[in-house]
C-alpha cells in the first residue's frame, strides 16, 4: 500500500519481507542497471525478480534520486505547474462545484486536485499539454453525463476539454449531486 505521504522508502519493510533480500542487495542490483532507461529497470524487476509495478517503481525512482512520490502539498502548488488559462479553467471547475457543495474538500491526491467528501474521493482533473482532464469517480456517473460532452473526447474514466473550456456549472454541479448521491 502506498505511504500517504509519497515516501517511496515505506515500502522497503516491504520489499524486504516479499523478495527475501536486504535493501542493500536491491540497491546493489539497481547500481548495475544504473545505464538502462525506466521501463527496462522496472522490466527487469518485474520479470527476474517477480516485482510488482509499485515496489518495482518505489525502487526505480528511489534509486534515481526521488525519495517521495509527492509532489505538490496543495492545488496552489499543482496550479503553477500548469498554463495559465488551465490554471483558471481548473479553479473556476472546482469553485463551480463547491459554490454549490462547500463540505467538498479540495485536496491533492496523486499529485492532481481532487474534491472528497470524508474518505471518499468524488471528483479529480488534471492538466495534459493540449486538454484539461475532468474525472467524475463514480463510472456510472460518467456515463450518464458523458453525451453532455459529445463534442469532447469522452474516454473511459475521463473527460477531455478545451484548457479554455467555457465552465457549465450547471452541469457540474449535476454530476456532483449524483456523484454525492452514489456514495
């Protein structure tokens, strides 16, 4: 299971106990695939070791320098890494919906701006370098409003729109009363 706060050393207990060596052996293993790209290191792992793709990645990425998987404490911090006009899509996308549902807590969870309402996560976007991704939770709430987005790409757990998106609240806030609703 993940550390919640992105250390990619809380799974070496882990890594140890599953794969019978000490981190000091692993570290040994990754000093000798220090020249291959990512997806050969984590292949390697993978199919001469039985890693799984999260311990493979927590090893990989610690060994190349990133000791946590977080990047961003607030959506202040996620907002300057995006364009601007994605910055004000996304603030106005998230304040359209929690004008109308102020108990949604906006908060980052994998590295992306989500709202949450307890333990639940409800909705979550992220920027790409051509589109802004909107991401209802609940699939079945994706689909009901999915021809609303006709003109986007509709994906299967995602919605594509314009980084200038033209923000319907009131469609918004609809998918977020059934998103509360199917909680």
């Amino acid at each position: 299971m993940p550390a919640a706060d992105g250390s990619r050393e809380k799974y070496f207990p882990l890594i140890e106990k599953k794969y019978g060596e000490k981190m000091a052996y692993w570290f040994k293993v990754m000093k000798e695939l220090e020249s291959e790209k990512y997806p050969a290191q984590i292949a390697y792992l993978r199919e001469n070791y039985g890693f799984s793709q999260a311990h493979a990645n927590a090893l990989v990425m610690y060994s190349r320098g990133s000791e946590s998987s977080k990047r961003f404490d607030t959506p202040s911090q996620f907002y300057k890494t995006v364009t601007p006009a994605q910055a004000k899509t996304m603030k106005a996308i998230f304040k359209a919906i929690q004008s109308k549902y102020p108990e949604l807590e906006l908060v980052i969870a994998w590295n992306q701006p989500m709202l949450k309402k307890d333990n639940s996560y409800l909705f979550g976007a992220s920027a790409a370098t051509n589109h802004i991704l909107i991401a209802p939770w609940n699939q079945d709430v994706l689909k009901k409003y999915a021809p609303k987005f006709k003109e986007y790409r509709v994906n299967k757990k995602t919605i594509a729109l314009p980084n200038d998106w033209e923000v319907d609240v009131k469609l918004l806030q609809a998918i977020m009363k059934d998103s509360l609703a199917a909680l």
